[in-house]
C-alpha cells in the first residue's frame, strides 16, 4: 500500500516524464450526474425480479435479462437514453484533463472525458472500435480508448457475461494496446471500487496480459468510516480486515492502493498534484532596455547562470523572449542541451508573442490571453528588471506587471527580484507589504530587495525553490 504524500510524488513525476496513464472507471463519472451500475440495470432486474443491491455479479444480471428477454433490445434503449442527458461540472475531470497525460482508457460510455479534454484546446484521438485503432490522428495531443463502447453505439457497449467472455475475439486489438500500455506508462484507477463489476475482469485481464512483467499502478480507494459501523462494530472489523486482504491481492497486478479519507477529497488531491507537475515549470518574466548602474555589468551573466542551475535541478524554463532577458535564458539553455538536442523541448518552452500588428482593436486582448496561456502551463514565476524604451524614453514594463498579475490570478508562486529594479521593485513593495501570503519568501527577503551579487541571489532562489517543493 503506498501513502499518499509517495503517490502524489511518483505520479507526478510520471505526469511530467511523460509515462502517466488514466484508467476510469463509472465512480469518475458519477458527480456529472450519470448512473452507476446499479442504477442503469435496476429496473430491468425488477422485471426478472432480481435486486441489484442484494447482488454481487451485475454482469451475470445483465446477462440474466438477455436470457430471459431473448435480445438486448432493452439494455441498448437504457444505455443511449441514460447517458445522452446533459452532465454536470466535473472538477475531478477537469483538473486531469488540463494535465500533460496523454493517455485514457475508460470503460465508461459516456463523453465526459473526451468533451472536457476538447474545451481545454486539446486534439484528441478517439478510439471506441478495433477499426479505430488501425488509424491514427496526427498531431494529437491525448487518446482516449474506450474499451467498452460508446453510448452512442449501445449494441456494441460491453455490459453483459457473453460481452466479457467473447472480448479477445471481438476486440482483440484494445487488449494488445492495453498490454502495451500497461508495461510502458504508470496507471491510475480512479473511479473505481472494489464493488465495480468491471474491476474483476480488467484485473483478470492485467494478469493474463503482463504476468510477472509489470510496473507500479496505483488505484485511489475510500478508507472505511468506523461511524457508519457505530451499530455493528463487529462488521466494520470484518469489512475492514477484507479491505486490507483485497488491497495486498491488487499488488499482484502491480497495482498500489492509496487509502484516500473519502472519494469527495479526489478533486483536491488531483489539484494537488496538478500543482506539482505546474511548478516543474517556471516562467521567467522581465524585459530590459537597460539594467540599471547596479546590475549593468552583471545582469547577462546573472540571468544565464540562473538558468543554467534552473536546468541542473531538472526544472522546464519558459520564456516569452522579452528583450534584454528571453535571448539569454534561450541561449543558456541551448548550450546546455547542444550535445543533446533531443533534451531541448524537455527543458525550454518559447512563448514569443505571435501578434506584430499592434493596430488591431483586439490586440491587447490576445496578448492578455496570450499571457494567461503561460500560466496555464507554469506554476512558478521569477520577475526580474522590467523597464522598455518609448519614444518618450525610458519606461516601466506594462506587460511584465500584467504577468505577476496573472500570475497571483493563477495562484502561481512569485519570486520578485526586487533588487533587479524597476517593475520588479515594484512588484517586490507589494509583495513584502503581505509577505504572510508568501511564507516560502520570508527567510531570503533582504536578499531579495537588497542583494546585487548574481550568486548570492542565484543560491536565494534555489533555497525558495526547495521550500516551493516541500509545500506539496
């Protein structure tokens, strides 16, 4: 069983490495307003009068009202007409979907994964048939397979006992992508129960594909709550001694389970991690037409050394290539990766701005929006300098003001090197004047507003990286 805190850490690191993978089950679902198990086959087990909530199979009463009603006329009309309704929000699914994970798999019918992934800008490759695998999107950024259908195609939806055991010869292909997934990307199960029929067969289905070659996958699961128990102590012990023998079976499919106090802490928990994997990246902002007597001689060196640590730490720098400061960031970072090209995209992100024609009605509106798409990928920002050149001559930097406060809208974490001058002088008044907000600030601030040694305040910035990463 792994702890929480270890989990946050390994799946992020997966997020941000590239080898993370979703596996969703109905649970993920459920706080859109779709039907679990139970409640998409309860009225037609009333009619061969079974009780879902007296049974443990739901796949066999599936397949139990096929029998009887020689079809499964009934169970397709229940599918599409249970699942085209309108979904709610869903945080859980929103916080994934806004992550660099680019693969899905899913048992569910519905669209939620799909449609949340497409508004946040993403192009996706759907595969919800063995045809669709044969085929590929170019340029997409994530997959969904979901390898029990789709409501839209109710015929073709896995739900019954022959659906289960004619799977390989009617979708033997999901099965070969899911091995091969499997042994390379790190999975998490969330959405699922131990009480979910599908859980039984996908782990049958792990087992058989992978044997004894298998990686870590974790799977999120709601410790029992003693006060529902209150009445009957002893069954509570019971439950939770079967919890505990179901939790050491999963590690035989290289499965970790994360007690986890209630399924309601999944949307904070994902945030958290979202957090993380932002704070692997950091923006640097600034613009300098001139540095200032202090910092005049200093100032390239500074910024290249700066970076330079920034990408020994393992950290992706983004830069939007403001004059006096995006060519040396830029510049750092390729001499760094010149004996491995390969390792520049995995470390510098250029977010110049596209827009020339600075005419345009709209044009300040993109570049805000250009802005806010930064933030969308870094979760830290160090501001420096910030001063441009007018024809009425020298003056403080709009655009790297409008970054620190997109950059506070976003909940990012600020490092103002006030001691850099001009906006970021400013910046750094207005942040000491609450620095309880910035507690991770507090121990360097006099370097911060006072100190013009390069090094010095290189090695301030590293210390406040280090507190950065232990707030998670």
């Amino acid at each position: 069983m792994a702890k929480l805190s270890e989990f946050k850490k390994y799946y992020a690191k997966a997020i941000q490495e590239g080898y993370a993978a979703i596996f969703a089950g109905a649970g993920l679902s459920r706080p859109s307003g779709f039907v679990d198990w139970k409640d998409l086959l309860r009225d037609l087990a009333e009619e061969i009068q079974l009780d879902v909530d007296k049974e443990t199979d739901l796949i066999e009463v599936a397949q139990y009202y096929c029998n009887e009603k020689r079809g499964r006329n009934e169970i397709n009309d229940k599918i599409l007409n249970r699942f085209i309704t309108e979904s709610q929000e869903n945080i859980s699914i929103q916080v994934l979907t806004e992550m660099p994970i680019r693969t899905y798999w899913t048992t569910n019918y519905d669209h939620l994964l799909e449609d949340t992934l497409k508004k946040s800008g993403k192009r996706i490759d759907i595969k919800m048939t063995p045809q669709n695998l044969a085929t590929t999107l170019a340029e997409n950024d994530a997959i969904v397979y979901k390898m029990h259908g789709d409501y839209l195609d109710p015929s073709s939806c896995v739900i019954t006992k022959d659906d289960y055991e004619l799977y390989n010869e009617k979708r033997q292909l999901f099965t070969t992508a899911l091995q091969g997934d499997l042994v390379s990307k790190t999975f998490l199960f969330i959405g699922f129960s131990f009480e979910d029929p599908n859980l039984k067969y996908i782990l049958t289905r792990i087992r058989n594909l992978l044997d004894e070659n298998r990686r870590t996958h974790y799977f999120l699961l709601e410790k029992l709550d003693k006060e529902k128990y209150k009445d009957n102590l002893e069954a509570f012990y019971y439950d939770l001694n079967k919890q505990t023998l179901k939790i050491h079976d999963l590690r035989r499919y290289g499965i970790e389970a994360v007690l986890i106090d209630s399924y309601d802490d999944i949307p904070s928990i994902l945030m958290n991690i979202q957090k993380e994997v932002k704070c692997n990246n950091i923006f640097i902002s600034g613009a300098a037409h001139e540095y200032g007597s202090e910092w005049n001689t200093t100032a390239p060196l500074f910024i290249k050394n700066l970076v330079r640590e920034l990408y020994y730490h393992h950290y992706k720098i983004i830069t939007g290539h403001a004059r006096g400061v995006g060519s040396y960031v830029i510049s750092s970072v390729l001499e760094e990766c010149q004996s491995n090209v390969s390792k520049l995209e995995k470390h510098l992100i250029i977010k110049a701005f596209p827009y020339e024609d600075k005419e345009r009605s709209d044009y300040s509106q993109l570049i805000t929006e250009y802005r806010e798409g930064i933030f969308e990928h870094a979760g830290i920002a160090i501001f420096m300098f910030g001063n441009k050149i007018t024809e009425n001559g020298l003056i403080l930097s709009n655009g790297v003001y409008e970054e620190y406060c997109i950059a506070k809208k976003s909940n990012a974490y600020i490092i103002p090197v006030g001691s850099t001058g001009y906006v970021a002088r400013q910046i750094w008044n207005e942040v000491s004047s609450e620095l309880e907000k910035f507690p991770y600030l507090k121990a360097e601030a006099s370097i911060l507003r006072d100190c013009t040694d390069a090094e010095e305040v290189i090695h301030s910035i590293l210390r406040i990286l280090i507190r950065i990463q232990k707030d998670f």
